[in-house]
C-alpha cells in the first residue's frame, strides 16, 4: 500500500509496536509489568520465569507490528518513520540517564530493556532489518535477569549499596555477575555490541550524525550505569550480618552455559552483519 | 562511614559523629566523603617536600591561610556549589575561622571540644602529621611552611560548613546542630529508620519498604514500620545468639537435650556470660598468647641454668676445651635490636665471642651533618634531643667532579617531570629506562653490580666530634668570610686572587663586619667611589652574609660541634658500665651498629635503627670507638673504674640486616699490626652471618635453599631487587625484652623474637643505669612493639594496608591509591603471610635480671615506666637473684598482690675481672 | 591542661541542647573592621589550646624517611590497656584485637596452648560470677560456673566468630529463641 491512507493505518501500527518497543510515555506499561512484585501467593505475572518470557517476547511482537506498519506505509511513510526514530532516540536517551540512578535491579534491567529497544527505532530509519537486533538486545539482558533473580531470592531484594561485597563472599556468582552486567551494557563481543553496531553502520543511511548520536550517547550511559551496579554489589567490604550463599556446580553450569549460547547467537548476529 | 548503632542520634551528635556524619546518615547525603577529598587535595599540595614540580604558592603565610588564598578562586569548588569565598571572606584568622563556623552550625560551647576531637579524629594519618609538624620547630620545611592544628582545623571546619549549606540548600532542611537535634527528638523513630538505610545496616528484605515509607512521610505508617523492623531486627539477632549458643554447647560436649535440659535461671547467666566473655575476648586471647611465652621463655632460662650448673661444661668463651686468656677473646656490641640476636647467636658459636646488647646510638645522641647535605639528622632515639653536633669532613677538598653519568642521570630523569617532554621524548629516551627496568627486574645482583662501576663513589671522609677551641672556629669563621669576601670581589669588579693581597682582604672583612670605618685599599686601588664602595659593603653583608649577625649564628653553631673529653669519657663510661662491660676487655672490641638495604621501599627506614631516629648506627659506632680508643678519655675512664688496656682497639661495623653482612669501618685508622686478626675477625662475621641468613631464609619461606652459601646469595638478592616488597621481616614476631646478662640467654634460640639489653646489676647498686635503660631503650621497645601490635590486628586502620597500593606523597608519607588519609603504621606485607597474622600480638614480655626491691624502688621513682607497668602496656617480669625466684606482675588482677612469684634458676655468676663500682 | 580545667576556664554552662551565643561581647569577640569576624586574643588563645587539648590522642607521625615505630595508642597510655583499646577502636573505627580465626590459627600451630586459655577463661567467670553475686563464693563453684567455663572454652577454640550484630537482645528473648528451638 502507500500513500496518504496507507500512512494513516501505518500509525497505529507504530504505535502498538511502540508499548512493545518502548517509547515513552508508552513504555511506562512495560516497566510496570517488568517490576511487578508478586501480590499473592502463585501470581504468576510476577515470576521470573513469566517476565523472561515477556522480555523475548515483546520485542518479536514489536517487530513483527513495525513490519506491518511499514509495508502499510511503503515508501511515503519515510517521514513517518524518521519521526518516530527521533522519538526512539530522545526515549532512549532518556532512559538511560535515568538508568543511572536506578538501584533496584528490576527497576534498572526495566529501564535498560526500554533503553535499549528504543535503539531499534532509530535502525529502523535507515532500513535496518530490526528483527536481530532486536532479539540481540534483548536477548542480552537474560543472563542478568536470572543472576538479578538469585539475588532477590537471597536477599530478599536485588539493589545495590544493601550488601557490597559479593566478589568476597560469593566469588562464583559475582565472576559470572560481572559478565552478565558487562553482556547487558553490549560492551564488545556481546550480542547488544553487534546489535547496536547493526543498528549503526547496517543501513543506507550509515554514520549519519542522527544515527551515531543517541546510539553512542546511549551506549556510554549504559556502561556508565554497569559499573554503578557492579560497584554497589559485586566490590565493596562485605557486611558481616548478613548470610552469603554461593551458586553450586549446577547452577554455575546452567548460567555459563546460558551465557554461551548467547555467544553463539552473537556469532549468528555478526555473521549476518558481514 | 560509621555504622549506625541503636544509640539514639542525640547521645552521638558530637561523641561519635560530627554533623555531617549525622546528615550522611539521615538523608543519605555524602559529605563525609566530599570533604575528606577537597581536604585532602589541599594537604596534599600544601605539605609537598619537593616531590611535586609546580608548587603551591604562598605556603609561607601558614596552612590556613595559604589555603584560603586558592580556595577564594577555585571555580571548581564553586561550580560544585560551595561558596566558599563568601565564608572566607568572612574571618582572616583560623581561630576567629573555627570560632565563626562552630557558632553558624549551632555547635553548643561545651561540647567543641569532644567536636573538635571526632573532627580531628577523622582523617588521623594527616592530623597526626599536623601535629607532629606543630611541634617540630627545627624541620626545615616547618620552618618554611609553618601549619598546626588550629589551620587544619580551621580548613576543615570551613569545607564541613560549605558542604553543609550545600546540602541544606538543596535537600531544603536546616542541617545544623539544633535543627538536627530537634528532628531527632521530634521523629526518634524516623529518625533511626533513615539511619539504619543509610548506613548499610539495614535489613535488606525492609529496605524497599523502608525507602517508600520514608518518601511517603506519614508518621503512623512510619511508626508501624518501625516498631515491625526493631521487633524483626532483635528477633533475628536473637535467633542467630541462640544458634551460637547450641553450637558452642555442642562443641563442649553438651547435647541440646542436654543443654535444654536445665532450668532457666542458669542458660540465663550462661547466656549473659557468654555475651559478657564475647566483650573481653581479645584481652582473653592475648594474655593466653602472653602466658604461653612466658612460660616457654621462663622455662629455657631455666633449663640453660641447669646446664650451667657446677659440674657440665661450661659455655661461653671458656667452651672448647682450651682455657683461653681474658685478652683473647673478641667483644661485641650490638644493637638491641631483635634482629641481632639471631647473628649473636651464630657468631658466639662460631668463635669466641662475647656479645653484648646497647641500644644502637651507643649512648651518644648526636645531631649528624653528613658531608654534602645541608641540614642535622638526628641519630638517637625519637625521645631524646641532641645537643651535639658531629660533622662530616673529607680527607682531601677536591672539588667534587661531576662525572657525566650522573649529569645525565639528572638531565633524563628531570625530563620525567615535565609536562611536554614525554610525548617528544618516550621513543628518544625510552629505552634507556627500559633497559633499565629490565635490568632491575631479571637481574638485581648482576646489573646493581654494573651500576655500581659507574657511580661515583663518596670520597672517604672522617667524623669531627672535638670540640673546637674558642681560636679555631674564630679561624675557620675567618676563613669562610675570606672565601665570600673572594667570590664577591670577583663577581661584582671582575678583580682575581692574584691581584689582591691578603691585608686587603682582611680590610674588606672587617669594615663588612663594622669593625672598622674609612675607605678600603681596594677602594684605592681600583678608584671606587664612596657611593659604589659602601654599595659593595652592602651588598657583602646582605647578599654573602658577611655580618656580625651571621658571624655569630656561625660561631654558635660551630659552638655545638663535637664533645669536650670530659663528656667523651662520661658517655662511653656510662655505656660500657650500662651493658656490664667494665673489665675483661679482649684486644678488640667490635662495635656493631646496624641498617638495612632495599629498593624501591617507602619503609625502608623503618628497617633501619629505631634507636638511631630511623637511620642506620654506623656513624654512632664510629663515633663511640674513636672516642673509646682515644687515650686521653681512657685515662678519664680508668679514674671511673672502667680499666681499658692500651692494646684493646674498638672497631666499628655495620651490620645489614636485610643481607646479615657485617662491615667493618674505620680500617685505615687500623695500626698495621692489627689487620691480621682483622681477616679472621671478617671471616666469622662473614659465617655466622650466613648461617643467620639460612636462618631467616626459613623464616621467609624461601624455598630452594641448598646451604647457608645459597641463602646469602638469596637474601643478596632480596635487598637489591626493586619488586621485593617483603626484603626481611624486620622486628616482626618481636615479643620480649631481655635486661640482664647474656649467660641468662645464650643457650637459648629466642628465634630473633628478643630484643637483649646487657646489664649487670653488680655494678648498679643505686640503679642509675637501669633507670637509664627503663626510660629509653626500653620505652623504644614499647613503641616498636605496640606499633607492630596494632598494625597487624587491624592492618587497615592502623597499619597501612598492602604496599602494592601506595603511593609516596610530598616525599614524606604514603596513601593508597590516589587521595586517601595518610598511611601510618606498617604494611600488611610486614606483619602479614598472606592473609594470616605472621606477627604474634602480645606486650612485651620485658624480664629484669635484678632485685625486686631495686626495681619497685625505679618503678615508685619514674613515672613513665611506672604508667607503662601498672597499666599493662608491657608484661614485667623479674628474676630476682638473690632469691632465685621470678616474679610476674599481673595489670589485670592485681587485687591480692600483682606480684606472682615462681622458682627459678640462673646462671652462675662469673666472676668479672676489676670488678670495681664507680666512685 | 585537662577537659576539666578548660571547662572551669570558659565557664561554661551544661545545657545539653546550648544555643549558640548570641551576645558577641560576652563571647569574647570584637567588632570587627569591614565586616570580619575578629576575636579577642584570650578567645583566641581558648581555642587554641582547646585543640591542642583535643589533638592529644591522635598518634604522631613521623616523615617516612626517618620512620619512627610509635604506639598508635600513645595518647591513651594513662588508660588500662583493655579500655584504651576499645577507646582507640571506638574513636578510630578500628577493630582492636585479631579475629577469632587467627588465634584458632595459632593455636593449631602451637603458638598458643589450651590450657593457658583454659586458666584465663577459669579467671574471667570466677570474676565475672564473683561480681554479679557480690561475693558470694558458692555460686562460683556451682554448676553454672562450670558449665560457663566449658562453653566459653568451646567457643573460643571450636567455633567460628560471628560479625558484631548492632542489637542487643535481653538473655530472655535469646532464651526464649533457644527453647523454640530456633523455629520462631
């Protein structure tokens, strides 16, 4: 389809596909529902598991109405879709700046997770295909999810500055706490790297000032918050009142095994650049 | 940070917690932290002792108000929102500054002084230096850049204030003393929640709820929240004693059954002795660890008697069969230092030997004037002043060459400092550096032998400590007004020695001395006006200093070097009766001053000897054996009893204790005749110092050790390799003092865990010269033996945590990483293996081999031992010989006598030849 | 010059929540030139010696190129050693005595023996007992001092150290906690 029409249907498309792909103030749903604290026994809403699942799956549903909107809006929807990738980028921005000030660990994967699909947005302008960077970015989170998880059951509540020190007392899990953290930022060989490099030099319109800015901006908060929470849970002198579990072989193996398959999907990711 | 107690904020206001420390924890704020930073930067720049290459400017008006002279314009302090200059402006004096900031925080009168302690209790390693600085009214750089307490004070009140109405300002609350304190009495409990999220204490699983609740701001809800936390909190802590409680009744042998099985009146007491014991527990541990020691050590002083009973063979020089002539054996003095003893042992096993121990300045304190350096070192005990100065001249006044290696050793490494260079220089000049660092690294010995070779050596240069005749420093201050005089002439007329005669000169001298008035020769001879003439008068005693003034300070100075003989005799006789050294001397008498080598150490001086003020003891034992083997002081010594036979020489020597090599000083005043015996004396010291460093090799955990030869090679290595952070233990695992004769110890391996002061109380019936060991080498010990206690039951608050991190700042002390209060205290890599303690904390086991009577007479007379004894700051023991038996005095339950005695014996008395006590 | 003496000097009043003094001659100030805060020379030696006062706890330190071992509890000698150490761990939030562990260590290696710990725990209850019964012999040869002795000894030389936990529960309530068994 296309013209006028085509881009008038094109817009509620992008906007459904914006609660998926967050764009504020439309992603104060997602946040919501990804900092969803259990309110009685078997709410099933609230468990790690069913957010995991929200987290991959969202992203697909968002591309996949992002498709729709485009071949709606075919080749005079450009304005359009330029327009809602400076929304992307601003919603971006914004969340990561808020990112840096989170301390609850939903609260922070949440913000991150709206920080990062927004990026998708601003690919999308210059014909990036989404869907794997999409799945990349949010693939990424995974793996700090669950550790954020084992935290709260732990402790009671995943936050950093409550119980510094994990790197002495919990060595294992802090060694694989810091990788997630580090594969959540998309700091290089993660999949979010290879992600956010797509988004950047994939399409047409590669090394435009548009493009560079909120992804290398974003980016930078990111790492920046990364640390924040590595510095608030993993260093620091530990309390002394409080128990300090360490993860088992099992859990150790579950998680790094995790951790490589992403690697590999990584691979997939940059194959698919090359 | 301070944690957060359940002692309401008002009890703790101005006890524990300054008012920042209390808006950190109720509004979670950062003050602290902040301050602790800006403060520091400015210490930093302010104390530099010429580390730094770009200096702060104005450091002579004082610390406070060369501080405020750059924090008026430091527009980063103001971007961050402190107005500091506003406050500045307000007071010039630091005390007005202090008076200021106290009555604008609400601070009431009588608590400032407990403020003021917490406040200066915050960063102690800088406030400690201040202090010290205070009152070091002869450091150079105190005398340049004077500070003291009050400045600090006053620096750190201003920022706190700044800070705190910062934070008021934007936090939109009234953060001074009576506002705080009104919060807390208003909301108590609100209060203790905010505190308890801030400090880091709080119960985790509360948290978020704690949070919310807070930001809500309802009272009820708080209240309610509250009570449920506290009620949480003890519950849980209650829980956790009673799991403790079974554990520990299980690991007695009771059951739980067994444990329940009883009523409730007695796990009540259990319960709360057991809570009681938990708060004495470390005095519990440490007097066990004391105990077990002073058993041990009792018992071999014991056991090395009986083997000297009448009737075994006896030790000593006498061993070996041979009975051998009192000249013949070779006399020792060492240092008490407990490193010495491992090489006393050695080396009375080697030869005969007799070994005593004196406190490493020999009894003399000096202040020393090494050649090419312009200022006095102190070498003598920190507790003790000077009054003598010594002075270092060469043999020959050559003018010292520059080689060219040194210049351009200069020129490379002053390139390091400046700002442009390295981009330009780093390919150039790189690989000079590389080649050393690699050298250093892989190769110590070989390429420090190397350097050696390239090094110009120090010309060989003897000690000057005679006193000067009234007509030779006349002389010698005439000289140096001469050479002035010189200089001037030549610089300002251009006019050379050669046409000037020596009555013009003098003539200049003394009209700039105002000796005299009218024109000069040179005036005359060269038609100097009377303008230009008075202008050269002036300028000679301005700018070179050749003015009544300064010839005065000079003959004052000149005044303090050296002794008169009379002293001379009186501090070598004081020393040699101290140690029980007054007859039987051999031909030679070693005397034995130690240090140490290594690389790349800030510690380095803490190695060195503690009774030479941090500095190495050669100079005094130069110093003492020139002195003992002039022949007129030994003419004064045998009118005090102390017969010295004119064959009897005194040598000086080092001894290194990083490589336990002993070298012998002072050959080339050595008679012919004598370098003979010389060779032999050097071999023993050279084989009981190897087998010492075998010893210690162990100690260190070196592995790979084929013999004593290996492990002197080792230990070589270890001082010269610049990535050694742990060259020797030092006085590490130091746990008793021994004052008495060495026949008490010389059987037995103390393991280098001893310092061993000789004395013999035979020849101190009033006991002036146990009182002088009581209120010196045996206050050294102390000091050295609580620092090494405090340093390694918390290494990071009182000792200075891992070397790894340190770094030097301003030339005189260390912080860790970058910005952090000065490290006091000693390294984690000294005092720990690892992570486990290497050094047994324990006082000092001090034992007196002396009459109880005497000893409780000392202690009634001097109060500083007294203190130290009664207090339990060290352990006393004393063997009394005359009733054979040792009494232990007890700090801790001195209730019913703190004398504990128990039956002992010592070793037999020999007898001493001339045994005569002074007139 | 003692606290005491400074107190009596200033002629100070001991109102806890003092207000700060508003009268500026009566705290020794002048009125100062172009607005600055100028003070009296006698307010001014007050404060002086105040901090000097306040400073005497505090450890000297030497520069490092003379390094001096020094007492870091030098300003507390006129203490008993147990309560300098816990003025000095209070004052420089420092721990004052090794962890539980490390003497566990020694005692492995021989440093230390048990039944030298044995005599001191022995001297602690029967002074501790001595005291709560106010000199009553007996209680401190009955059971519950028997029973203290070996669980105190057990504790010391068997189980580990917990961190210091800031509540202090009543025995009753830990009694309590113990009787349920730990399921409360």
């Amino acid at each position: 389809m296309g013209g006028l029409l085509g881009s008038m249907l094109a817009l509620p498309c992008f906007v459904l596909a914006g609660l998926c792909l967050p764009l504020f103030p439309l992603s104060v749903g997602v946040n919501r529902l990804l900092q969803r604290q259990p309110t009685r026994a078997g709410d099933r809403l609230a468990q790690p598991g069913t957010k995991a699942l929200v987290l991959v799956t969202l992203p697909l549903v968002g591309v996949t109405l992002l498709a729709a909107g485009r071949w709606l809006a075919a080749d005079d929807g450009g304005w359009l879709v330029r327009g809602f990738a400076l929304w992307g980028g601003l919603t971006s921005l914004l969340y990561a700046f808020r990112l840096l000030s989170a301390r609850d660990g939903q609260i922070w994967i949440g913000q991150l997770y709206t920080s990062a699909l927004a990026l998708v947005w601003v690919g999308v302008a210059h014909d990036v295909p989404p869907l794997l960077p999409a799945l990349g970015l949010a693939l990424s989170l995974l793996p700090l999810w669950f550790l954020l998880d084992g935290l709260t059951r732990r402790f009671g509540i995943a936050r950093t500055g409550l119980y510094p020190g994990l790197a002495l007392r919990m060595p294992r899990f802090a060694a694989l706490f810091i990788v997630a953290v580090l594969v959540a930022v998309a700091v290089p060989f993660s999949p979010g790297f290879f992600a956010i490099a797509d988004l950047a030099f994939g399409g047409v319109g590669a090394n435009a000032l548009l493009t560079l800015l909120p992804l290398s901006l974003a980016w930078l908060l990111w790492t920046w918050a990364g640390i924040n929470l590595l510095a608030g849970i993993v260093f620091g002198e530990p309390r002394v009142d409080l128990d300090y579990a360490d993860l088992d072989g099992r859990a150790v193996l579950g998680h790094a095994g995790g951790m490589m398959c992403l690697a590999l999907f990584g691979l997939v990711l940059v194959e698919r650049m090359l | 940070m301070t944690t957060a107690s359940a002692k309401p904020l008002a009890e703790q206001l101005g006890r524990d917690l300054t008012l920042y420390d209390a808006a950190d924890q109720l509004f979670g704020t950062r003050i602290g932290e902040t301050l602790n930073e800006l403060l520091i930067k400015g210490l930093m720049d302010f104390f530099d002792e010429g580390q730094s290459v770009w200096r702060m400017p104005g450091r002579q008006q004082g610390l406070f108000r060369a501080w405020a002279n750059i924090a008026r314009r430091n527009r980063r302090l103001r971007m961050r929102g402190l107005d500091v200059a506003a406050i500045l402006d307000r007071a010039d004096e630091p005390e007005a500054m202090i008076d200021l900031v106290m009555t604008r925080l609400g601070v009431p009168e009588q608590h400032w002084m407990r403020y003021v302690t917490v406040e200066l209790s915050r960063l102690h390693g800088w406030a400690g230096f201040v202090r010290w600085r205070a009152q070091a009214v002869h450091y150079y750089w105190q005398q340049r850049n004077p500070a003291d307490l009050t400045d600090y004070l006053a620096v750190r009140l201003v920022l706190a204030l700044a800070l705190l109405e910062d934070a008021g300002r934007r936090l939109r609350r009234d953060l001074r003393w009576p506002a705080l304190l009104d919060f807390a009495a208003a909301h108590p409990r609100e209060c203790l929640l905010r505190r308890e999220l801030n400090a880091g204490t709080v119960l985790p699983d509360f948290a978020h709820r704690i949070e919310v609740a807070l930001d809500a701001g309802e009272p009820a809800g708080l209240d309610a929240l509250y009570l449920d936390y506290e009620r949480e909190k003890i519950t849980r802590e209650a829980r956790t004693r009673a799991r403790r409680v079974e554990t520990m009744a299980a690991a007695a042998g009771m059951g739980r059954d067994a444990l329940l099985g009883r009523d409730d009146e007695t796990l009540h007491q259990v319960i709360d002795g057991v809570y009681a014991a938990k708060a004495h527990e470390g005095m519990l541990w440490t007097r066990s660890l004391e105990r077990a020691h002073l058993r041990w050590l009792l018992a071999q002083i014991d056991a090395a008697a009986a083997a000297d009973a009448p009737g075994a063979a006896p030790a000593g020089p006498m061993a070996g069969g041979m009975p051998q002539g009192p000249g013949d054996a070779v006399q020792a003095l060492f240092c008490i230092d407990v490193r010495s003893e491992r090489l006393r042992r050695h080396l009375e096993a080697v030869g005969d030997y007799e070994t005593f121990g004196i406190a490493g300045f020999f009894g003399i304190p000096i202040a020393f004037v090494e050649f090419g350096k312009g200022h006095e070192t102190a070498l003598c005990p920190a507790v003790v002043t000077p009054k003598h100065v010594a002075v270092e001249m060469p043999h020959s006044h050559a003018k010292h060459a520059e080689s060219l290696f040194e210049l351009a050793h200069e020129v490379v490494h002053d390139l390091k400092n400046t700002v442009l260079a390295p981009y330009v220089t780093v390919e150039a000049v790189g690989l000079l550096f590389g080649f050393d660092m690699v050298g250093k690294t892989f190769a110590p010995r070989a390429y420090n032998t190397w350097r050696q070779r390239l090094e110009t050596r120090k010309p060989p240069a003897r000690l000057l400590f005679d006193k000067l005749s009234e007509a030779d420093a006349l002389e010698l201050v005439a000289n140096l007004q001469d050479e002035m005089v010189l200089r001037a002439v030549e610089r300002h007329f251009a006019v050379k020695r050669e046409q000037l005669t020596s009555p013009m000169i003098r003539e200049l001298r003394e009209t700039a001395l105002e000796n005299r008035k009218g024109q000069t020769e040179l005036a005359r001879r060269f038609g100097l006006d009377a303008a230009g003439e008075a202008v050269f008068i002036r300028s000679l005693q301005v700018e070179y200093r050749v003015n009544p003034d300064q010839a005065r300070i000079q003959l004052e100075h000149l005044a303090k070097i050296g002794f008169r003989p009379q002293r001379q005799a009186q501090l070598v006789g004081a020393a040699l009766r101290g140690i029980g050294l007054t007859g039987g001397f051999g031909r030679t008498v070693l005397v034995v001053g130690h240090g140490s080598t290594s690389e790349n150490n800030p510690y380095e001086s803490a190695l060195d000897c503690g009774a030479c003020g941090g500095d190495h003891g050669l100079v005094n034992a130069r110093i003492f054996a020139a002195m003992a083997n002039r022949p007129e002081v030994r003419k004064l010594l045998k009118e005090q009893g102390v017969d010295i036979p004119a064959a009897t020489r005194f040598i000086p020597a080092l001894h290194d204790t990083t490589t336990d090599e002993i070298r012998l000083a002072d050959l080339d005043e050595l008679p012919p005749a004598l370098l003979r015996r010389i060779d032999r004396i050097c071999e023993d010291l050279t084989a009981a110092g190897r087998l010492t460093a075998a010893e210690r090799c162990q100690a260190l955990g070196e592995t790979g050790i084929s013999g004593p030869d290996a492990a002197a090679r080792r230990v070589k290595r270890h001082a010269l390799d610049w990535t050694q952070v742990r060259p020797e233990w030092g006085l590490s695992k130091n746990a008793s003092f021994v004052i008495g004769r060495r026949e008490l110890t010389q059987r037995v391996n103390l393991d280098g865990r001893a310092f061993l002061h000789s004395y013999d109380y035979r020849v101190d019936p009033k006991g002036r010269l146990l009182e002088t060991i009581l209120t010196g080498p045996l206050i050294v010990a102390q000091w050295i033996n609580l620092e090494h206690f405090f340093s390694v039951v918390d290494n990071e608050a009182f000792g200075s945590g891992s070397k790894v991190y340190h770094n030097v700042v301003g030339r005189f002390g260390v912080v860790t990483g970058n910005l952090s209060d000065l490290r006091t205290g000693l390294p984690a890599q000294t005092m720990l293996r690892g992570h486990a303690p290497y050094h047994q904390p324990m006082r000092l086991i001090t034992v007196i081999e002396a009459p109880l009577a005497l000893v409780e007479a000392l202690l009634a007379k001097l109060y500083k031992p007294r203190e130290l004894v009664h207090n339990g700051w060290i352990r006393l023991v004393v063997l009394d010989p005359e009733t054979g038996r040792a009494q232990v005095y007890d700090p801790e339950h001195r209730e019913g006598g703190a004398w504990r005695p128990q039956p002992i014996r010592l070793p037999a008395w020999a007898e001493r030849h001339n045994m005569q006590a002074p007139s | 010059m003692t606290k005491a003496v400074y107190d009596e000097a200033a002629g100070m009043t001991t109102d806890v929540h003092g207000q700060a003094p508003a009268d500026e001659a009566a705290s020794g100030q002048r009125p100062g030139d172009g607005g600055k805060h100028r003070l009296a020379l006698g307010k001014q030696l007050k404060i002086r010696s105040m901090v000097t006062v306040a400073g005497e706890v505090l450890p000297f330190f030497w520069p490092m190129r003379q390094f001096i071992h020094h007492n870091p509890l030098h300003g507390l000698e006129h203490l008993p050693f147990e309560d300098a150490v816990t003025e000095a761990a209070r004052l420089f939030h420092a721990r004052g005595w090794l962890p539980r562990s490390a003497y566990q260590r020694m005692l492995a290696e021989g440093a230390l023996n048990r039944d030298d710990i044995s005599a001191e725990v022995d001297a602690f209850v029967t002074a501790w007992l001595g005291d709560r019964s106010q000199g009553d012999a007996a209680a401190t040869d009955g059971e519950v001092a028997a029973m203290l002795r070996e669980i105190l000894l057990a504790m010391m030389t068997a189980t580990s150290q917990p961190g210091p936990g800031d509540r202090e529960p009543c025995a009753e309530d830990v009694l309590a906690c113990l009787r349920r068994g730990g399921r409360g």
